[in-house]
C-alpha cells in the first residue's frame, strides 16, 4: 500500500470515528432525536404504553383517556392492547425497549412475573411506570412510580355498606362474588377488602366465589352457574360494573327482580353501571376512576426530565347510592 494510500486510509478512519462519536454524543443527549429510536426526530418525548386490554367499560374510558392526554401534552404515544395476556405485555415492553422510546408505561395484567423485563427496561436505562394496577415485585428501584386507586379500599367501602344494610338481620345473608381476572391486583385487593370488612357480622356468608374476567359475558355465564347451584342467593358483589351487568342478565332470566329479590354491589361507576344503579337495578357502587391520562402524562414529563416523583400516586374516589346515581348521572364523563 503506498504513503498516500495510508493516509487517506487513516483520513477515512478519523471521519468515521468523528461520526461515531458525535453520533454516539447525541444518543446520551435523548433518545427521540437520533434516527435509530423510535421518535420521527420532531423532538417529542415517545411513550411505550402496554394496555391490558379492552375487556370492559372502564378499559375503553382509560385507553380514551390516555390518548387524548398524550395528544394534548404533546407526547408521541407508541400504543399496544396485550388483549388480557401477560405474555404480549411482555412481548410489547420488550419492542418498546428494542425501539428505544423515552418512558415505558404499562397496566399490568396480573401482579406476578414481571422482573426479568422490568430489569431488561432499568438496564437500557428506560424508565417505567406503573398504571392502574401494580406489580409484587419485591425491587421497587424496577419501576418510577404507581399511579392508580387503591383496590383494597374499593373492597373494603363495598363491605362497609353491605355491613350496615343488613345491621338488623337474623338469619344468614347469602353472597356471591363475581371476581376479577384471576391473579390481578384488583381482584386480588378488592377480594381482601369485603372479607375483612363483612367480617364485622358473621351472618354474612360467602357461598360461592369464582372469576368473570371483568366481562359481560363473564359475569352472566357464572353468575347463570351461581344461580343453578345456590337456591338462596341475597347479595351479588361484583368486582366492576360490566360482570355485573352481564350478571343483571342471568338474574332477569331466573326470574328473579336484580336490587330486590338480590342486592347487587358492584365497582367502577362507568355510565353503564351508574344507569343501572340509578334505575334501581344495582344498589351499590365503589367507584374507581379510569381518567389517569392526564397525571400520567406530567408524570411522564417529569421521570423523563429525570426529576423525583412519588412512589405512589392515589386517585381520588367516592361511592355512589340510588339517589346519588341520579344525580350524578347526566354529568358523568365515562
Ligand atoms: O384495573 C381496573 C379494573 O380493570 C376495572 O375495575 C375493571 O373494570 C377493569 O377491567
């Protein structure tokens, strides 16, 4: 190779490594401005959100929520529906992680098994929050933050009230339990909040308890077995509106009158649910807000400017009667 040759040779290498390390200098700086991530380059931050799915009133009102948020913040919303399978949740923070977006945000489906890939995320050094529901993991440094209600609470205000509607009974008051998805945070939590709270009155009994995945068509095929099996059925609990609406079917079907011959509790107050509440169908309600869209953008904002958030964020809540019911309806927002 001739002197000239080496030097252009040497020449070429300098550029290339020049390229590279400026390159390299704008990665460091943000992920949503270098072509190989998952920004178009207009600056916004890119937020990687893991839906549970769309299983129920609730859902459709939190997907709604999260999408305009994001809109009016002005962050750039990489959205994926897990369809109720931990296994496409994991599989969609993984692309998310391979895409390098700025913020990974997730409502997890069930509360175990999430580890390995939330430390996938903490080593490519993507921050994660938690939404609506939360995770056992026993390394919290795994996740930023949990925005959401407190299940156990909504649990706990559904038995409160059934505890002082049958303060005066004699004889044993019959309940089944329409269950959330099996192994999730609010079924998990809303489950222990009834049974520690109808524990102030042992003439409340829990006959049968068994899980309607949060669907319609969930709650009124169980609640149709229920009905087979128990000739005495006095109280429904309902771990959100839809399984008990699915569950008004069955009840109708049986022949018996839903919030007469069976007093029906149930979570969530999406319009559906608080309609029935309202027509005296359903008697209870624990309500359980779904309209995080806009604390979870500033949260977004704010882990991504790398400044301290809280470990928990809680949505505030209240519980709703008949009478409430109607006068809440006509401005209900979901
Ligand atoms: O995680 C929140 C729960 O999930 C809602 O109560 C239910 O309706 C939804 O599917």
């Amino acid at each position: 190779m001739s002197r000239m040759g080496n030097a252009i040779t040497r020449r070429g290498f300098v550029t290339v490594v020049a390229a590279g390390l400026l390159a390299t200098g704008l990665a460091a700086c943000g992920n949503s401005d270098t072509g190989d991530d998952a920004g178009d380059g207009n600056g916004k931050i890119v937020l990687g959100f893991s839906q549970v799915g769309a299983e129920s009133g609730w859902r459709t009102a939190n997907t709604n929520s999260i999408k305009e948020s994001a809109a009016a913040a002005g962050i750039e919303l990489k959205f994926d529906d897990a369809q109720q399978k931990q296994e496409n949740q994991i599989k969609a923070i993984r692309n998310f992680i391979q895409q390098k977006v700025d913020v990974i945000a997730f409502s997890p489906v069930v509360e175990s098994g999430w580890d390995t890939v939330l430390k996938e995320a903490k080593d490519a050094g993507i921050p994660v929050i938690l939404t609506d529901r939360s995770v056992d993991s026993a390394d919290k440094s795994l996740y930023q933050t949990f925005i959401g209600s407190d299940f156990v609470k909504e649990g706990r205000l559904s038995g409160e009230w059934l505890v002082e509607q049958t303060k005066n009974a004699t004889g044993p008051v019959n309940i089944v339990e329409l269950q959330g998805t099996t192994g999730s945070a609010p079924a998990n939590d809303r489950k222990k909040g009834f049974a520690e709270a109808i524990a102030a009155n042992p003439n409340l009994k829990i006959i049968a308890s068994q899980t309607g995945d949060f669907t319609r068509a969930g709650g009124k095929a169980v609640m149709e077995q229920f009905l087979k099996a128990n000739p005495k059925i006095d109280v429904l609990f309902a771990h959100n509106d839809d399984m008990g609406l699915g569950a008004l079917e069955a009840i109708t079907a049986a022949g018996k009158v839903p919030g007469k011959d069976i007093t029906i509790i149930t979570i969530d107050a999406v319009k559906d649910g608080m309609q029935a509440l309202a027509d005296g169908r359903f008697n209870f309600i624990a309500e359980c807000s779904p309209l995080l869209g806009d604390q979870l953008m500033e949260l977004v904002k704010k882990v991504h400017a790398g400044e301290s958030v809280p470990a928990r964020v809680e949505t505030e809540e209240t519980t709703f009667t008949q009478e409430q019911a109607k006068a809440a309806l006509p401005n209900r927002k979901y």
